[in-house]
C-alpha cells in the first residue's frame, strides 16, 4: 500500500516530503523547522511505525520535536509494510 492510498480517506491530512539539501544529515528535527518556516503554524504529527519507539529517545533533539510533531504510532505488523 502507498502512502497516497493510506491517506485517501483522510482528506485533512497531507504528506509533505521535504528534503534539506547541504553536507548535514538531514534529522527530522530539522526537516520540521524548515516545514514550520515554510508551511506557518498548523497542527504537525509524525507518524512512525512501532519498532521506531525502541530508540527514539537517540533522535536529535527528540524533545522539541515532540513537542512540534507528537507522533502517530502504527503496527507494522501481519506482514504488510509500506
């Protein structure tokens, strides 16, 4: 299944793909301040699958981002991945 289709019926919601160019890794963190500085303030998730949660907390600035982006956790689970 595609991201496309999985968001098909939710229409409020969209998937942006943002990619920071330079010689940096491109942290999520990141990826999210330059979205905030282009998109405004809106209601930001960020949605990882459930065998992300076991080192999370080894994320960049994991807190803040949090706090920009509370994450939406799936089950990746019956055999069926993205």
């Amino acid at each position: 299944m595609t991201l496309l289709k999985a968001r098909a019926p939710l229409s409020e919601f969209a998937f942006l793909d943002i990619k920071i160019q330079g010689s940096e890794p491109p942290f999520t963190i990141d990826s999210m301040r330059k979205l905030m500085s282009r998109e405004g303030p809106k209601q930001y998730f960020l949605i990882l699958g459930e065998d992300s949660l076991e080192r999370l907390h080894e994320w960049k600035e994991i807190e803040e981002l949090i706090a920009l982006a509370p994450p939406l956790i799936g089950s990746r689970g019956g055999g069926s991945h993205f």
